[in-house]
C-alpha cells in the first residue's frame, strides 16, 4: 500500500534537535480552547493577562516579571476541570477558588518554563484580608484584581458606565479583597475607554506579544515532551473516564512505530502527538464528556468538534505541522468518511494510520469506570472489521496483532502509571 510521506519531520526531527516555540501562542492557544467551553468564558484568559500585565507594567516590573504575570494569566483557570467550576468562577464574590488554584498550580510547577507562572496561579484566589500564613507574592493579588475586573467585563452596557461599575466595585473592596495600591494604580490606568476597547478585542493577545516581544523559546525534544505530558494531564484530568486515555494512545502510537521501523526521533514525535491528540477536548464541557447514556445529535456533534479544535490549536507551531498532522487525524478514515477533514487513504499518512489505530486500540482495551475494557479476542475482531469498512488501515492493524500482547502490555503499563499519578492528584487537592 502507498503512503503518503510523513512531511518534513523526517529530515528534521530527531531526538538530539532543538526546536523553537512560541510558548506563548501555545498557551495562548491552549487557554483560548478551554475558554471556548461556553459564551461566557470567551476570552477570559487573554483578559485576564492584559489587565494583569497593564498593571505590572505600571508599576514598572522587570521584563521578565511581567511576563510571567502574563503567563500567569493566560494560564490561571487551567485547573477548574468542569464548567461548572469555570462559571462559579465568574461571580465575583466567589470564595471557592482554591481547588482549582491548587490545581491548577500541580499542573504547571514541574515544567521550568512555568515555574514562575505557576506559584502566581497557586494564589491567584488569595484575598488581600486573607491570612495566608506565608508569603504571597504581590503578583498573585495583581492576577486577583485583573481576574475580578475581568469577570465584570460586560459588552451589554455603555463603556462609561462599565468603567464606573467596576472602579466601584474595586473601590467597595480596597483593603479588604483588593490591596488598596493596586486598586489605585488600576482605577488610574483603566479610566479610559480605549484601554477598555483593548481589552474587549479578540486580538489583544497580539497586541501584548508585540510590544513585548514574547517571541520563541527553545526547547529540546525532551522539553517539548514534557509540555505535551503537561498538557496531557490537563486534557485527561477532566474526566476520570478518560483519565489515563492520551497516556496510553501515546505509548502504543510510539510502540507500533517503533515495530514499523520508525527512527527514534520520529518514534518520540508520535509519542508527543499522542500526548496532544485528543487537545481539542478542552473546548468541551466535561458534563458532555461524561453525560452518563446516549448522546443528543447536538452533543454528538460537539464532541467530534474536538479534532479540529486540535487542529487549529497546533497549526499556530510551525515546527510541529507533522506532530499535528499526526495528532489532528486521528478520527480520519482511509474512505474519506471520517472527521475533521474527511480526508482519503492517499491523503493519509503512516503516522496518521498509527495514530488512529493506538487511539482506537486503547480505547476498546482499557478499563473505564462504567465497563471493562475488551478482550484480545474481541479487540481485534472490532479492528479487522474496522479494516474491512476501510476505517482503519490494515497494515497498522496486521502488526498489532502480531504484536499483540507486547503492545498490550506497554499500554497497560503506561495507562497504570498514569492512573497512579491520577490518583495522587486527586488526593492532593482533597
Ligand atoms: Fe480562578
Ligand atoms: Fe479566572
Ligand atoms: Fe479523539
């Protein structure tokens, strides 16, 4: 069977390289998903960092500190898993902000680029009047402020009496929830309409990465491994159905290109796709992601959204076209009817094909909380009868089988390590 060939990555890729990220724009991109969760939330995040950083700049912060308040920002709710959690955040008398702020804190910390980012998100609920029993750093009530004046953004009313209605809710809570110098810097550099009109624009994130440069930051193979783990974590955390679920299609993508004669570079990208490939699901509410019993079309339709939200949110890494293309089609099928593109065999390639075999794979095998997962026997008769109706390419599948309780094996592994993570996790933020 021909293949279409899998890029430039080949050339590119292997496992000593260096490539270059816009950390930002990944985050940016990341974020702006979850915020597509619902209408509410459009834009949270990107807000949330030009309030935040507006303010750092005023009080003249060094460089680098303003743009980890604007990490900070772009990333603060990464840890609020349902909507539901996300839309009590949006009150702005909420006081149940911690789990997620812990959470949310767990997810960035291991991850050097965001180390700074992620002591600012563990506060960024932290009252002025609290008594926080240590130190908190001033950039954690400037992220307070800028979330709760974000979270009284309102495009129904007139400018004016929007800047009015938020200087006097800030102004009724200098001291107590707000510290009284950071009310004072903001009620001065927010009273007019154009630092308002920025703010409502969808395209004030570029506006904040012009001006400051955010530009590219280098990582090596194993830097950008560890971002996909992170973001893994964030994308299968929000359900313990699916807890454990990227863990186990990346390891057995990179096992099965690793039988088919991939190099390691190339074998490690596919882990790293694997890692990214379901990304999109952080536009969907997880009360549809877990909707116990038959989905509505509606429902159905929005869940297979998450492919091309996958899509769009790697498109804006150029080194990574391959890594996207692999993760990206993992719901395409060799007769053209799959999703998001409707793409056909020749438009394929074998790192698409692996993709969608692991996912499938670990999707039939794994033990989910509401069934068990399938027997070998079952498991492959579904696969040969999805290589029959040409949902899934053949070859991919002959070397599954012939490899069945090795790749079963590295699956099983990899989905119980992350359970275990999963599960310390979890009591941590008990
Ligand atoms: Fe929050
Ligand atoms: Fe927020
Ligand atoms: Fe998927």
């Amino acid at each position: 069977m021909i293949h279409k060939t899998d890029g430039t990555l080949k050339d590119r890729l292997s496992k000593g390289d260096n490539i270059s990220i816009p950390l930002f724009d990944v985050v940016m991109g990341i974020t702006h998903a979850m915020d597509l969760v619902c209408e509410e939330l459009v834009d949270h995040h990107k807000r949330v960092a030009y309030i935040a950083h507006s303010i750092a700049a005023a009080l003249d912060f060094p460089k680098e500190q303003q743009k980890n308040i604007i990490l900070a920002g772009l990333m603060h709710d990464i840890g609020a898993f349902s909507l539901k959690e996300r839309l009590g955040a949006l009150r702005f008398e909420m006081t149940d902000g911690q789990r997620h702020a812990k959470l949310g804190y767990m997810l960035t910390k291991d991850f050097k680029p965001f180390e700074s980012a992620a002591r600012l998100i563990r506060c960024h609920h932290i009252l002025w009047s609290d008594e926080a029993g240590e130190e908190v750093p001033i950039g954690c009530y400037i992220l307070n402020l800028a979330d709760r004046a974000a979270v009284l953004m309102d495009d129904r009313k007139a400018l004016s009496a929007m800047i009015r209605d938020i200087h006097q809710r800030l102004k009724k809570n200098r001291g107590t929830m707000f510290c009284p110098d950071l009310v004072d810097v903001f009620m001065e550099i927010s009273n007019d309409e154009e630092y308002w009109s920025k703010a409502f624009s969808p395209s004030v994130y570029r506006i904040l990465s012009d001006e400051l440069s955010l530009g590219l930051v280098k990582l090596d193979m194993d830097g950008l491994k560890a971002l996909a783990r992170l973001f893994c974590q964030v994308i299968d955390f929000r359900s313990r159905f699916t807890a454990t679920h990227s863990r186990g299609v990346a390891a057995s993508a990179k096992a099965l290109s690793q039988l088919m004669g991939f190099s390691d570079g190339e074998s490690l990208s596919l882990e790293i796709a694997g890692y990214l490939h379901d990304l999109g699901k952080l536009a969907i509410p997880s009360e549809i992601l877990e909707k116990p019993g038959k989905l509505t079309y509606e429902e159905y339709r929005v869940i297979k959204s998450h492919a091309i939200h996958t899509h769009n949110v790697l498109e804006n890494i150029k080194d990574l076209a391959t890594i996207n293309s692999w993760a990206a089609l993992h719901h395409e099928r060799l007769d053209g009817r799959g999703y998001p593109f409707g793409l056909t065999g020749g438009e394929l390639s074998l790192g698409c094909r692996i993709m969608a075999v692991a996912d499938v794979f670990t999707a039939i095998t794994e033990d989910r909380p509401y069934r068990k997962g399938m027997t070998s026997q079952k498991a492959l008769k579904v696969m040969d009868n999805m290589v029959n109706s040409l949902a899934l390419d053949g070859d991919v599948v002959s070397v599954l089988k012939y490899n069945y309780d090795y790749l079963n094996f590295i699956r099983t592994a990899a989905q119980r390590k992350a359970a275990s993570e999963y599960k310390q996790f979890q009591q941590q933020v008990q």
